[in-house]
C-alpha cells in the first residue's frame, strides 16, 4: 500500500504542471541558476532514474531534502507531527467522548424534547464549515472575551526544556482549548449519531428485554449492556477517524495559525516543494494505514466473534 | 408607419450589409480572442480583480479577452518557459530594500539582453533603451544618472512595454505604548518593515521583545540562500554587511567604516574594528573576501552567484581594507553588491565550502545548527510555521533596542488583528487585510496604536508579449494601457491602498522616480484609447476590433 501511494504521489508532482526552479524567479534569475537549481533538485536526471533513487531513499528511511527550506523532510515532518498529534487526538478524545455519552443518552431519550433539539444542534456544527465555526469561536473567546489566545502552539518566545516539556506545559495546552474544540465540535456528530443509531438497535434487542425483565437499573441497562454493544462501530470510527484527521486539518491550522502537518503540506504543494509533500503524503498515509489496522485489531478484540479463527 | 419611414427602413436594411462588406474590404483580419493570465482570486485577490477591469476595458475595444487564473506554479511555467504561447499576463515586482537602486529593474526588465532566458519575458527590444539602461550602469556621476533613469522612464512611457497599474500603499502598525513612537523608522517604500527600524525601536515599560507578524513561513536561514521575503527579513538581522540601504533608500557603510572609490573599477572599503561573530571569533578582513569570493566557486550558491560576477578580484591589502576590482564599472555595485552579500565566517564556511563542492547538492543546501553571523541580533531558534527567535547582540556596535525580535508566522489576518489587540503580537509589518479594519482599530484605540503608511517600491502590472502581434504593435500596446482606469483600480481592487503607476521606478525612490510620469500614459483613458488604435488603423467591425489594412492574422490563440 505505502509502495503504490510513494509512487502514486512521486508522479503525481511531477506530471503537473509547474517547475520548482520558478519559486526563486527575481530579476537576477537567469537559465544559469534555473539548471544549477535543476541539478541541486535532483531534476536533471531522467525520470526512471530519480524514481530509483528516490525508492532507494525511501527504503532507507531518507525523505530527502526539501527542495525550499533545504532541510531533511524527515525533520520538518517530526518538526509539525507532535502539534498535529496533540490537536487530532484531543479532539478526537473530547468529540468521541462526548458523542458516546450523548449519542447513548438521545437514543434512550427518544422521541423527548431534548432529541428534538439536541439532534438539529448536532447536525448544525457537523454541517457548518470549520473555518466559520473557528472564526465564530476566535471572536467570542479569544478577540471578545480574551479567554484564549488568538494565534499559535506557544506565547512568542516562550523556552522550554525538550519538546515534552513544551507539549505538556499548560501554554500549549491553553494555545490547543480553541482549535482542539473547533475540531471537536465539527467532529461530534459522527460519534453522537453512529451512537444513537446502534443504541436504537441494541435496546430492541433480547438480551436488553431480558435485563430488563431481571428488574436491573436503567442506567446499567444503558451502560453496562446496551452501550458496549453498540460501542463496536464507534470504536473502529474512532481509530479510522484519527487516520483521517492527520492530513485534514488544513483549515483548523490555517485558522488558527497552528504549525501542523496540514500547513507543511499545503505549502509544499503550492511551492511545488516535491520531497516534502510526498514525504508528508507518505506520513499522512503510513497514519491511515496503521489507524486501519488499530480498527481492525480494536473490532476483534471487543467482539471476539469476528476475529480469524474465531468460534461461530 | 408612413410611407417616407418605411422607404427609410427599407434603405437602411438592404444598406446595411454594403457597408460593412466595404468596411471589411479595407480592413485586416479581426483580432483573434486574448487570454489574460492572471493568478487565482484565492491566491491574489487584488490582482485578480485588477484583471477583471481589464478585461472589461479591453471588451470595450471591441477585443475578446478571457481571463485565466493559473495556480502559482502553473502561471510561472507558461509565462517564463513558454515565451513564444502567451498573450498578455498580470504580474507584480515587490518592494525589497536592493531595489533602492533603479538598476536591477531598469536592466533586468527591459534590456534585450534577458530575452530568451532572463527577466525580460515580455520580449521587449529597443536598442536605444539598452544603450541607457547600459550607460545608466557605468555613470559615476549621480545628476547624469538620474537624468539617464528618467529617459529610461520616458521610453517605457512612450513603448508601455508593460501596462503599469498600481504602486501598492504599504498599511503598518505597532504599539505605541510599547515602544516610543518616534523610536520608529521609516525606509522608503519599505515602510516600518526595515533593518533600521528593528534596531531602533525602543521598549518603553516591561514588554522588551519585538513581535512582528508575517503572513509566510520563513523556508530557511542561511547566508548564501534567499527563498522569500521573511527569509531576508532574518538574514538581514543576523548577517552583516559591508554596506546597508539606509532610511532614505541610498546606500551607507555598514561594516565598512569608509567605502571609497579611487577609479570607477576599484572600491576599497575599511573594515569597522573591534567586530566579532557571535561566536566570539573576531570579524578579518579574510573572512570579508571569503564572502564575497564564495558565491562565484562553481555554482554553490545560484542566489548570489549573479551579484559577484562583475568582481574581477577581490583581496585585502591591509589587515582592515578590502580592495574590489571589477569587471566593469558599476554604479550599483554599493546597493546590489556590498549591501546585499553577508559578511561569513572563513573558518565555518570553508571546510563547507569544500565539502560540498564534492556532492550533487550545493552550498545552500547545508544547515548551520546554529546559524552564526556578526549582525546586531543572534539566531536562538525557528519552529516550522510558528515563529523565529532572535535576541540582541550585546556585543554589536549597533547594539538594537530591544532584547528580543521574534517572528510570528499569523495566516489568518483577523486573528493577526486580534493577535495585535491583544498583545501577542506588537507590529503588524505584513498586513493583506481590509485597510479600513486597521485604520478603524486605530482610531478606537488611538492611544495603542500607531499608524505607518507609505507607497512601495514594488508595482503591479500586465506584462504583453511583444512577440505577439497585436502586442508587438507599440500603438496597440499604448492604447490598450490607456484603456486602464488606474485610479478606479487602486480602489476597487486595492481598497485605496495604492497609487497610480506608470514607472518601473516607483515615486517612493524620489532621486529616481520621474515626477508626473503616473499622469502622462499616453491616451489616458477609454475615448484616448480608441482615437489611438484609431489613428494606428485598427477598427471597429461588427462589434469586433480588427487589424490595420492588409493584416492577417496568423498568432494561434492561446490554449
């Protein structure tokens, strides 16, 4: 899989249109500098030799080197990954969470005043674009009340120790409340629908008659039977959504200027920036790919009847 | 209807066709459809509108103009690699301080020289400009060379190589309750974006940092390598240089105590003592020639590798004077040479400089841990799309005001107003936004902010190709520029944030510019446009503009 999207990705770049030497174009640029430009590229080579140097490199572990910041993509990369990591996982934490216990709390609330409103409203922020709640979300907590910074990971020029240091430190954490809860917000409706959805079924099913027949609580029936059941789907949404949200928070970065691998990739592409963008393509997919294996390992081990070699 | 009207109407109508067959006869083929390039709304929303005008300027010629937006790179490849395909493009020169000298421009752009391969895409061939833009390079004698620069301006007037549109008005903020507002320094056509100004401004209670936004990341900091403006807005700070552009856009010694000129081939420049790198190691005359001499080995450094190439040699006589013969005299050799080339380290550079002569990359490519130069701020730290950290050098002879000077990389422009609100930011040197957002917050909070706003030495404009008829016709070219309503451009597209231009030498260079020049585009306005292509020979058939007698038209339209 990796192999066809490494090289799905390195003729992808360069069959459109563009050539890299022309992000330097200034009026001292000549045909000189544009084929030294090439040969520093790696450009002037035909092109089945720069795909076999460029698998090479692959196997490696070598990404190669940026052909605009002119740094190993490998360090930009792990340079913008731990900020993508903190959002998307906050996030998706917070969302899912907060889908579960809402999604399980409407589908036994059905047909109630508070599903009449509750479901709209989590449809509402599912549908609205994320920019839009950003910026409503910027104007009210950060330029309004001034709870929350307005920019960036850190207060300019805060030092830390390690990067550990700085990821837990409780300005990262105030800098990561409005963009973490932009995305959260956006992503909520799944969880809470997919929930309420499985729940609907679950309650109808014997096992929950039965529990309730055994005179148990509602909140046990709800909790302990009903709601672990219909956990299965969630789950594997969950760890396919984390995949997913690696490389598809472009507009939550730009928004709030946060230095993610959304922004490294966005950029590279629009400079035509070829190792970094398929370097990033490559991570985002490595991501996707191990988030789709999680899924499955996390379906097996919380219901044992699909798993391989399973007794039916 | 009587039977006089009726008579009439029947006359008209069978006339009708008869005319025009014999309009027809005399006239040439119709102009084939125009495409304009231009980039996308989203990327350049002020250039695309711009177009937008344009076009439906030139419909009113009779011309079928399309517009094109082309992604960034796209839009490069077609115009600087297909010189031969295009019809007309948009286009824009930004302000840098080098620019403070007419001549990169005033050679680059127009002389026939940089027409296969160089900046001269437009294809524009005018022995009589090479010669200026050639004498205006070797005169020594400043009045004579402002005289020359402005009959270089004549010309591009009378030729109108390119439809000059606007000069941007640069829109600047800081904090004046940060720091002393008469501590700000304003370059010409830079605005309060300037060395100066980073080492002038001065803190006034605790808040000591300087934090200025930018809208784009900085891509790499090394002496010998440039990939955009925030990349030099760091380097500046770091590096030294024997000379600098100063406040009023002339060039004045920096790390050279004197530059003096004893013939027109030979500059001598005395090194400032007591300089140090931020190492600690002291700043020679050696590492000076290293600098300069560096950029030319192969082609370690394709960047630079242009600025030195009219260097005949380069040695030190003396353990503090530099002594540069050129190739060829050379006016702008201060501002495109000396203040632009950073001051390195020997003993860093060399063995680097060794190294990589033997590897498939090239200087650029290497990375300095710690990036060490002599300039008045130290390198601490850069993070990839959020900010560079540089703190004072305490040990500069221009030791700067503040203790810090941090770039924010913001690329939401209300959240850099509300970034500069609420004190996470103290500059706003990189503002896109709506002048009037700025301009309001200003007057609300009067005693926190201060205003800056000057014309840039950058300008935007329509590059036609002269190698395609009807462009190569410096008639047509005239008329389709006075069709332009540059006034009504600057504030429709630009929002009042820009000047009318009609100069490659923008009214912010006052030695330079050409006074008066924004007024006099020959024709003017739409009815000067149409009498021009009228007394060229165009006409009007149909609704459709066409050729003089007897041109056909054989230029296949663009795809």
């Amino acid at each position: 899989m990796l192999w066809a999207i490494a090289s799905l990705t390195f003729l992808l770049f360069r069959l459109m249109p563009g050539d890299p030497t022309l992000n330097f174009l200034s009026e001292s640029f000549s045909e000189e500098m544009r084929l030294a430009l090439l040969i520093s590229f790696g450009l002037d080579k035909p092109l089945h030799e720069q795909y076999g140097l460029y698998m090479l490199s692959l196997l490696q572990g070598d990404f190669g080197v940026s052909f605009l910041q002119k740094r190993p993509v490998l360090d930009i990369l792990l340079e913008a990954l731990p900020n993508t990591a903190a959002l998307t996982v906050s996030a998706l934490v917070v969302a899912y969470a907060f889908g579960i216990i809402a999604g399980a709390y409407l589908a036994f609330a059905r047909g109630t005043v508070v599903e009449g409103i509750a479901i709209p409203a989590a449809l509402i922020t599912r549908a609205a674009p994320e920019f839009w709640l950003g910026m409503i979300l910027l104007a009210w907590l950060s330029f309004g009340l001034g709870i929350f910074p307005a920019s960036g990971a850190n207060t300019a020029g805060s030092e830390f120790t390690s990067e550990w240091a700085r990821l837990t430190s409780a300005d990262f954490l105030w800098h990561l409340v409005l963009p973490a809860l932009t995305l959260a917000l956006y992503l909520q409706g799944l969880p809470l629908l997919l929930m309420r959805a499985t729940m609907l079924e679950v309650l109808n099913d014997e096992f929950i008659v039965m529990a309730r027949m055994k005179g148990l609580s509602r909140w046990a029936i709800v909790m302990r039977h009903a709601a672990r059941n219909a956990l299965l789907p969630v789950a594997t949404a969950f760890a396919l959504g984390l995949g997913q949200s690696f490389g598809g928070n472009v507009v939550i970065e730009t928004v709030f200027s946060w230095p993610g691998l959304g922004r490294v990739l966005v950029s590279a592409v629009q400079g035509a920036d070829y190792p970094l963008a398929q370097g990033a393509f490559i991570m985002i997919a490595g991501v996707l790919v191990l988030m789709n294996m999680v899924a499955d390992l996390l379906y097996a081990w919380l219901d044992p009847r699909v798993s391989v070699g399973a007794k039916r | 209807m009587n039977r006089r009207a009726l008579l009439l109407a029947a006359t008209s109508l069978t006339a009708l066709p008869q005319l025009e067959a014999l309009a027809q006869a005399g006239q040439g083929d119709p102009v084939r459809p125009l495409v304009l390039l231009t980039r996308p709304q989203a990327g350049a929303p002020a250039a695309y509108q711009a177009a937008e005008l344009i076009a439906q300027e030139w419909r009113k010629l009779g011309l079928l103009v399309e517009l094109r937006p082309m992604p960034n790179q796209a839009h490069s490849q077609v115009v600087w690699n297909e010189r031969q395909r295009w019809d007309a493009t948009m286009w824009q020169m930004v302000g840098r301080p080098e620019r403070g000298d007419p001549d990169e421009l005033v050679f680059n752009l127009f002389h026939s020289a940089n027409i296969a391969t160089g900046f001269n895409f437009v294809g524009y061939n005018n022995p009589e400009y090479d010669r200026l833009a050639q004498a205006q390079r070797v005169e020594m004698d400043q009045p004579r060379r402002q005289q020359i620069v402005r009959e270089v301006q004549e010309i591009v007037n009378r030729d109108q190589p390119y439809a000059f549109l606007v000069h941007p008005v640069n829109l600047q903020a800081f904090n004046k309750q940060v720091f002393a507002e008469a501590s700000a320094v304003n370059q010409a056509g830079l605005g309060i974006r300037n060395f100066w100004n980073w080492i002038s401004l001065t803190p006034t209670g605790r808040q000591r940092d300087i934090i200025v936004n930018s809208t784009e990341p900085v891509k790499a900091t090394n002496p010998f390598y440039i990939s955009g403006s925030p990349d030099s807005w760091v380097t500046d700070l770091v590096w030294d240089r024997m000379m600098r552009v100063g406040p009023d856009g002339l060039p004045q010694p920096w790390a050279a105590e004197t530059v003096t000129q004893p013939d027109p081939t030979t500059i001598d420049c005395v090194l400032r003592a007591g300089m140090t790198f931020h190492d600690g190691a002291p700043v020679t005359v050696e590492d000076v020639v290293f600098s300069f001499e560096a950029p030319g080995m192969g082609n370690e450094s394709p960047m630079y590798r242009p600025f030195v190439q009219n260097i005949e040699s380069v040695s030190a006589t003396d353990a503090r004077t530099v002594r540069f013969k050129l190739k060829n005299p050379d006016a702008a050799f201060r501002i495109s040479v000396l203040a632009k080339l950073n001051i390195v380290s020997k003993a860093t550079w060399a063995p680097v400089l060794a190294d990589y002569q033997n590897r498939p990359q090239n200087l650029e490519s290497y990375v300095e841990e710690r990036p060490i130069g002599s300039g008045p701020y130290r390198f601490v730290r850069s993070r990839v799309n959020e900010e560079v950290v540089l703190e004072a050098n305490p040990s500069h002879w221009a030791r700067p005001k503040a203790d810090r000077w941090i770039m924010r990389i913001i690329t939401n422009i209300e959240a850099t107003l509300g970034a500069f609100r609420r004190g996470e930011i103290n500059v706003i040197a990189d503002y896109t936004g709506d002048p009037d957002l700025l301009k309001g917050m200003a007057r609300t909070q009067s005693a926190m902010i201060a205003i800056r706003e000057g014309v840039d030495i950058g300008f935007q404009f329509v590059g036609m190709n002269i190698r395609r008829p009807p462009f190569s016709d410096p008639a047509f070219r005239r008329a389709m520029s006075a069709a332009v309503n540059r006034e009504m451009m600057a504030g429709a597209a630009w929002n009042g944030q820009a000047v009318p231009s009609n100069s490659l030498v923008s009214p912010a260079l006052a030695a330079w510019h050409y006074p008066g020049i924004e007024r006099r585009v020959p024709g003017g306005n739409i009815e000067g446009s149409r009498r021009l292509l009228q007394e060229a020979g165009y006409r009007i058939v149909n609704g459709r503009l066409h050729y003089p007698s007897g041109v056909r038209e054989t230029t296949p339209i663009f795809q």
